[in-house]
C-alpha cells in the first residue's frame, strides 16, 4: 500500500502546499489513536451483537431487528478500519495495522492482501476509467432499478465474494491490477478465507446455531445499504482528472457519521495526501477547505445528487444509441 507522501494534482490546477514541516506534523501516525478508535469500533460491534442475542433469545428475532439494522451500519463500516490500516496510517505500528487490517477483512469479506493491490491502483490511476478498478468492476445502471441495486451494494458484494471464491477454487488471478508476483499469495489468502467461512458455517450447522446468521451475516448485508451510497458520494460526478481536487468529493456531515466513517468524509484530502492518518483529516481540511471543487452537503443530499447523475449517464447514454 502506498506510503506516497506528495499531493495528486494536475499542473494547471492552483494547490495551496504544505511545507514540509506541515506535512511532517500531520503525517504522524499513532498507536494510542488508532488504538481508541479500533477498539471503541470494535467494542460497539460487540456490546450491539450481545443485545441482539439477548433481545432474539427473549422476545424472537423481529424483536432484535432495529438492533440488526443498527449493528450492520458498525458492521459495514468496519470497511473504514480496513482502508485505513491498507495505507498503514492507522498504527504506526506495522504489526497492528495488519492484525486489524486482517480481522476487519475477514468481517466484511473482503480479504486484505487483495484490497491493498485494489487500492493502490485506485489511488494511482482515480477516475481513468481504463484503470482505476473502482471504475472497471463499478456498476454500471441502465434503468432505475438497476440504480436501485447499486446503492443496495448487494451486487457489489456478491461480485467479490464471486471472484474470490474463484481465486480459491481455480487458482487463477487476472484482474490487471494484481502483479504477477503477488498472484500466488491472492489465491492464498482466499482459500484461507473459504475455509474459515466453511468452518464457521459447519459449526453453525453442528450446534443448530443461528447465532453468527443474527450478529453478523444478516446485520452486514443490511449495513451495505448504508454503505455504499456512502462510497459513492466519493468520486461519482467529479471529474477525471488527475487532480485529487478535482476527481474526488469531501461531504461534510455531522461527527458522529465522521467518527464512524474513520474521517474519511474528508475524502479529496485524504487523496490528495494518502500519507495523512484519519486522526489528522480535520486539521488537513482546514489548510486545503478552499480548493475543494466538489462539496457534499450531507449524505441524503449528496445521495440525491449522485443518483441523478447516475440517471443523466442513463439518458445520455440512452440518446448516443438513438443517434
């Protein structure tokens, strides 16, 4: 994952800099605030599955339903730990970044060693839709229903559970943004991570457990109603560019969807400096708020406003065929 410490930015495009002792200052990386942010995370996942059990155990499961949706929002954005530790800025600590980058995959499915490789193409090729991998895999909707699946991040989920399945059972990778050399270790980790699943689901079936179904499995593919509307405030409508500035969206929201979110509402900050841990985001936005293009204003609104792009691709699109 990257360790790049300079900003995106295309040479025409007007960049108030950090000095480097700026960058310096904000580029320090702490184990005691990675640490209270991943345990507090961690703690509410573990008190809300507790009283989902408690409640389900009591009263029946309709009962645990609104804790269900609440811990499936915690549960989703889990994906927030794994981003940050994929950049190593979580920690300064190699090893913990890791053990919480490996747990917090396995919670979400999304298996670590492969994300990073993902990632750091995203970070290095943003919007260029021949090679960001956010662009390549991203749906992309023709009708409002399909729209509607897109923001459910049903699809998306299924999809990489699909490819890694793949990984596992064939023993082939070739998705352009995974080098030869780190290939063997991608088909590696996903048939580590099959395995568990299976295990976790065999032991399931031994005890005529519903347990994990309750607190985890049906909770996560709740939260990704929440999730993905979110990833899709980050760069759906900015332009393409190579500008950090440009190509990304910070949306300003309320604390706690930025405590939850790791900070990274502050998105064309965290782009344009990918070297600068969630902790110090707020201090970064004020030195750089004022060249910021694309601004969300809350996430229902910026939901609104990415969803109507969406639909004016649709109908341009639509308009090409007709011509």
């Amino acid at each position: 994952m990257t360790d790049a410490t300079v900003s995106v930015s295309e040479p025409g495009h007007r960049l108030k800099p950090l000095t480097p002792a700026m960058l310096r200052e904000l580029s320090e990386r702490s184990d005691h605030k990675g640490a209270v942010r991943s345990l507090c995370h961690y703690a509410v996942v573990v008190l809300v599955g507790a009283l989902i059990w408690k409640v389900s155990s009591s009263y029946g499961v309709l009962w645990a339903l609104p804790l269900m949706v609440i811990q499936g929002y915690f549960l989703a954005f889990l994906f927030m730990a794994l981003h940050e530790t994929a950049h190593k800025t979580a920690f300064r600590s190699r090893g913990l970044n890791l053990a919480v980058g490996y747990l917090s995959a396995f919670i979400i499915g999304q298996p670590y060693e492969y994300y990073c490789l993902f990632h750091w193409d995203h970070h290095r090729y943003t919007q260029d839709p021949e090679k960001d991998p956010e662009l390549i895999v991203g749906v992309k909707p023709k009708t409002d229903t399909q729209i509607a699946l897109a923001y459910s991040g049903l699809l998306q989920v299924a999809g990489r559970l699909r490819l890694m399945l793949g990984h596992a059972v064939t023993g082939r990778v070739t998705v352009p943004w995974i080098p030869e050399n780190k290939r063997a270790i991608i088909v590696t980790e996903a048939r580590v991570y099959a395995a568990l699943y299976v295990l976790l689901l065999a032991l399931s079936l031994w005890f005529s457990s519903t347990l994990l179904l309750k607190v985890w499995i049906a909770p996560l593919v709740i939260g990704q109603f929440f999730l993905r509307p979110y990833l899709l405030a980050e760069h759906t409508g900015c332009e393409r560019t190579r500008s950090a500035f440009q190509n990304t969206r910070t949306t300003y929201t309320g604390a706690i969807v930025k405590w939850i979110a790791w900070n990274m509402p502050y998105h064309v900050e965290h782009h344009a400096y990918p070297s600068i841990p969630f902790h110090a985001l707020p201090k970064l936005n004020e030195i750089v708020d004022g060249e910021i293009v694309h601004r969300g204003n809350g996430y229902i609104r910026t939901t609104l406003e990415t969803w109507a792009w969406f639909r004016r691709q649709r109908n341009g699109d639509s308009q090409k065929v007709l011509q």
